[in-house]
C-alpha cells in the first residue's frame, strides 16, 4: 500500500494553512471556530447571518463554491482553478473585512425561509434532551436572532469571531502569493464551549417525531473513535437493511463536540410505528453484542481498509488536511499520521467493544410518539418540572379564571414559580435562565439550561401586566429574544425586550 501523504502546515498572514497536493481541481476552505455553540441562545442565527452576508458578494462566481454553518466551524470553500479559488479567499475575506451589513434585515428573511424547509426535528429532539439548553443544544432550537438582530451587533460579532486568530486554511495544489487575509483582524482564538450534558438515567428513549429512529451516544476523539464509527456505519446497515429489512436509510453520523468529545450518531429512517420499534430494539440489541464482544474480525478488518485509505488516497489528502486544520482550531492533541496510522493498525475487537460499551452507557434514542420499547434495559426516563422544586417567595399573583390545578404565580427576587392546588412548585431561578422569548400579546417565555420551557401568559393570572413588569426586572436585556405571534421575520428588527 502507498505511504501517508503528507500535510504541509505554514502560517500565511497570521492564519495557520494546511496544504496538501492532490490530483484534480484546486481546493480551498476558508474556516473559522465559531458557530452555533458560540452564540448566546436569544442571538440564535448570527453566525448563519455572516455566512450569508460573506456571500452576497460571492453569487456570480462562476465556479463551484459554497458554505456552512455548523455547531463548531463556520467554512467556506470553492473547487476550481487555482486562480479561482485564490479569488475565492480574497473576496470571502474582503467581504468579511467590509460586511455589507445593509442587507442583516433582508438575509434574515432568506434563512427564516431556509428554516422552514430542515427536516432535523430528531436530532434537535436528541440535542436538547442531552444538553439541556447549554451551548452544544444550540443547533436544536430556532435562530431566535432573525427576529431582532441589526447591523450594530451582526458587526460586532463579525470583528470579534471572524478574525485571522480564530481561523485556518485548507489548500491543494501550490500556495498562493497573496490571498488577502490581511484584510481580516488579528484578534484571538476562542476555544470551543465545555461538554456538559444534564444528569440523568442512561440509556434511555424518548419519542419523538414520526419516520425516524435515531440514537446518539458521547464518545471521545481520535482514530480509534473514527474506526468505531465506520464499524458501525457497516454494522447498522447490515442489521437495519439488510438483515431485518426494517430501514432503507440508514444512518452512522459522529460530530466533534471539542478537543474531547464527540457525538456518534446510529438509526435509520422507518415509516411505521411496528417497524420503528422493532429498529429501535435492534440498534439496541446491536450495541449490547458491541460492547459484549466486538465486531466479526472480518468486518473490522473491512471498516479498517476504509479508513486507512483516508490516510493514504491522494484524492482524500484534502479530508486529512481538514481534519488536521479542525484540530489545530480547537486545540486538540496533536499526534502524526504515522503515529495514527499504528493506532488503526493495532485496534482490535476489544478496541471496538471498549468504545462502544463507554457510548451505549450515554445512549438517548428517539423514537416516534406511538412507538413504545420500554424494557429493563432500554427504557424512558420522563422528566417532571415540579418534582422537588422548592417554594418561591414573593408576589402571589392568582389564576384569572378557575382551572383544575388552581395555579398562582410566584415572583421572587431569585425565583419564579408556580405553586398547584396540591402545594407543589414549579421553580425557575433566574441565573438558570438562558433566553426569554416574549410576543407582542404579552406572553413570556423563559429557557432554563436544562431545556425547559417556563412560559408566563399575563391574561393567565389576574393583574397579569403587573405580573409580568415584576419579573422582567429581574431578567438583563442579554437574555431577551422579541418573537413574533405568527413566526414572520421583520423588515424592522423588533425591539429587544418590552419597555419597562
């Protein structure tokens, strides 16, 4: 077999570039280490704003060329000439060096209707249910910033995340005399936020919507962990497809969460509610035989050969280089290819089992609303907002109209909450409170770190404005998301947070 290729690593203008020679079109990805993990959660969609903006200047080039905006990178990138991917970096940093930052209010309306067409609801089920509403959850909730961001703070965030610092550079083919990067600020480097799921029972399954069955675990980093993941690429495939005939689209994702961690991803795309529950039992029953004893020898050897190639194929160089440019951004170990190499080389079964094992211990599957897989094993873990919360004292403010609980609101100094007719509370403390979204009716509701919605309806309890008043003194105008009752997006950014 052909030996490592090799990633030639410079600095250029102050960014740390990746350089790799492959057959074929030249390549650049211009990338930086900022997402949706990064942005608080009521200034959802401001990094997905800047990638819009960057290419509003990019449209008529004639060549392949295009972006994303993801949990821990934003890219851009373009195949072609080696004179059109040079004019591709130029103009991507001249456009973030001089946003056209009149156009935040029409790129907003853009992706609200760029939204409306995602299909991802379980893996924001997944997402929100492991993390809460901590900063690796972000990718599962609305870009609540397209309501109210403006050019002032779109700006402030390019000039503080879109900077030489907090970059890298992937090229093929010959290094170029000037890209323009010097066009960019200096700046810093921002590390990526902490993993830090919710405490809860493990495994378990939660429902979620209709057509899919979708499990993910925790994972670390490294060769080994991406063995794991094409061992198990082979494996759901064989059991969902071909063993079981249950799924025709089946899926093995792993997402780098950081330095650290990563997210394995395993299910498969299932239409009715009897199948769906017997592929959610399967991938199961999968991931106890992985942890138990390992992959067949035959089947590791084969996920092995497919990942060696990466290593060794010209034409995946790029990948390489990426994988390098992705690591050296958030500050992970730095080992060399041979080195990796050897670790792929030496990963046996017990190799696999180890990591499967660990992972299976953090598995949460979503499976659809009328599918039930309850069993000693692999059950649900439903969460109760009221279970042991402590009373709030404060202004009592009771229900407008009789109802079966007989709720009062609570507002504290420290603390809102709802106390029932059988004296339990339900209480939201105010530094757990990671956004508040209110509408133009009055409606407030509060996001806790845990993914709970709190929601406050003023025409719910008597003196309601006044109810209302009282607790947004105690919530800063940071946490403030403006919604509107209809979901359309303005031609005005809304107002922040409602007048005192």
């Amino acid at each position: 077999m052909s030996s490592v290729h090799q990633v030639e690593r410079s600095v250029v203008d102050g960014v740390p570039t990746f350089r790799v020679d492959t057959p074929g079109p030249a390549f650049a990805m211009l990338l930086f280490r900022v997402g949706r993990s990064d942005e608080p959660l009521a200034q959802a969609g401001i990094t997905h704003l800047v990638e819009h903006l960057a290419f509003h200047r990019l449209h008529h080039l004639p060549y392949e060329h295009n972006g994303s905006t993801e949990p821990l990178f934003t890219r851009f990138f373009a195949e072609g000439d080696p004179d059109e991917v040079t004019e591709f970096v130029r103009t991507v940093a001249s456009s973030l060096a001089d946003p056209p930052l009149e156009r935040v209010r029409r790129e907003a309306r853009i992706i609200g209707e760029e939204a409306a067409e995602r299909n991802t609801e379980a893996l924001d089920v997944l997402l929100r249910s492991r993390h809460g509403s901590g900063p690796h959850a972000r990718s599962g909730y609305p870009e609540y910033g397209l309501w109210w961001l403006d050019a002032d703070t779109v700006g402030a965030w390019i000039r503080e995340r879109f900077v030489r610092a907090n970059a890298a550079l992937v090229l093929s083919g010959d290094l170029p005399e000037d890209l323009g990067l010097d066009a960019l600020p200096l700046g810093q480097r921002f590390v990526p936020p902490p993993v830090t799921p919710i405490e809860q029972p493990l495994p378990r399954h939660i429902h979620g919507p209709d057509g899919i069955v979708l499990g993910s675990m925790l994972a670390g980093c490294g060769p080994a962990v991406g063995l794991t993941h094409a061992v198990l690429e082979r494996e759901v495939e064989q059991r969902l497809r071909h063993d079981q005939g249950l799924s025709y689209q089946t899926i093995a994702e792993r997402d780098l969460l950081g330095p650290t961690h990563s997210e394995l991803l395993i299910g498969g795309v299932v239409r009715d509610a009897e199948p769906a529950g017997r592929a959610a039992l399967a991938v199961r029953d999968l991931l106890a035989e992985l942890s138990e004893s390992g992959p067949d020898p035959a089947l590791l050897d084969a996920a092995r050969r497919k990942v060696l190639r990466q290593f060794r194929d010209p034409l995946a160089a790029v990948g390489t280089a990426l994988w390098e440019a992705e690591g050296a951004l958030i500050d992970a170990e730095i080992t060399s290819l041979e080195d990796d190499v050897a670790t792929l080389e030496a990963a046996t079964t017990d190799t696999i089992a180890t990591i499967v094992g660990a992972a299976f211990e953090t598995l949460i599957m979503t499976v659809p609303d009328d599918v039930d897989v309850d069993d000693e094993l692999f059950g649900p873990c439903p969460r109760s907002e009221t279970e042991g919360d402590a009373p709030v004292t404060g202004r009592s403010f009771k229900e407008s109209r009789i109802s079966r609980r007989r709720t009062t609101l609570v507002v504290g100094d420290e603390a809102v909450g709802m106390r029932f007719s059988d004296d339990t509370w339900w209480r939201v403390d105010y530094d757990q409170v990671e956004a508040v979204c209110w509408y133009d009716d009055g409606l407030r509701e509060l996001m806790t770190v845990d993914g709970l919605l709190f929601p406050v309806d003023p025409t719910s309890f008597r003196q309601g404005a006044v109810a209302v008043a009282a607790l947004d003194t105690h919530l800063p105008e940071h946490l403030w998301a403006p919604l509107t009752g209809d979901g359309a997006i303005p031609d005005v950014p809304l107002t922040r947070r409602p007048s005192a």
